[in-house]
C-alpha cells in the first residue's frame, strides 16, 4: 500500500495553493493520466468529484470527497472506485516570506493485488511528476521565481 509525505516549499501564498489544488475540475488540463473529471457538486467547504485515471489500455475512475478548510487546508476522504482506501491531505502554510510550506500526505490501497502490484512499480515516478505537474501549473499560473520548488523539501515513503 503506497504512502508518501513530504513538505514542499513554494513561492506563492497559501490562497494561491490552496485555490490551484482545489480547482479540481481542471485538473484534466494539467495533471498526468487525468483524463476525465466530473465536479458532482461544490462549495466553500466540500466537494465532490468524479475523476477517470488512465495509463495506456489501463482506465479506472473513483469519486472522492474534498472537505475544504479556506486556505490552510484541503483533505480528501475516498468515496466509491477500485480502491481499498484513499486518504490525501494538503496543508498550507505561510512561510512568513509570502511564499507556502506546502504538507502534502497521501496513502491509498487498491482493492486488486494486480493493480496494488502495478502502482507499488510506478509510484515513486508517479508521484515525482504530479508533483511536478502542480508546481509548473502554480509557475504558469502566478509566475515564475527565481527561488526553485524545492528550496526545503523533505520526503517520506512506505511501501
């Protein structure tokens, strides 16, 4: 079962992350192996959404829930899909600069050993490009800095 954490340190305010990562409903545009998103419902504080993942011939789609607590923090609870669990929570806080220390936690099962068996495989590069994938939409969407994503980021994995 895949786990990973991390802290990222990123240039722009804790609103500005917290908005990109909640824009769930463009995560199509941005994010690797998105390929569909539905947005069943959204407030200021929950919503729902439908997401289709797909790598080649391999598509699996989930519904999640996203509780949202304006701006330091976004928790996202599993709802119905090919997983045994899903658990995925967002912090974020100002780093006294206007930039964020961003705390990001996921952990998830798949119900099928195979496809556990395939994720356990690719996690590690998954992870690394989605990650990067946030970052260079928070680079297009607010600017670019001279300061680098990672200027303190530390990362802890389990398997």
């Amino acid at each position: 079962m895949p786990r990973h954490s991390e802290t990222r340190h990123l240039p722009y305010s804790p609103e500005q992350m917290f908005d990109l990562v909640a824009d769930v409903g463009r995560y199509r545009e941005f994010l690797p192996w998105v390929v569909a998103v539905r947005v069943r419902s959204n407030s200021g504080t929950e919503m729902i959404a439908d997401l289709v993942v797909g790598f080649k011939a391999l598509r699996e789609s989930f519904t999640s829930k996203v509780t949202k607590t304006r701006p330091e923090r976004l928790s996202v609870e599993y709802v119905d899909g090919p997983l045994e669990h899903l658990i995925n929570d967002w912090t974020f806080r100002p780093d006294g600069a206007g930039g964020t220390l961003i705390d990001f936690k996921v952990d998830f099962a798949f119900r099928s050993r195979i496809f556990e068996a395939i994720a356990g495989q690719v996690f590690e590069r998954a992870l690394r490009k989605m990650i990067g994938a946030f970052e260079e939409r928070a680079a297009v969407l607010y600017g670019s800095s001279d300061a680098p994503g990672i200027s303190k980021s530390s990362a802890h994995n389990a398997a």
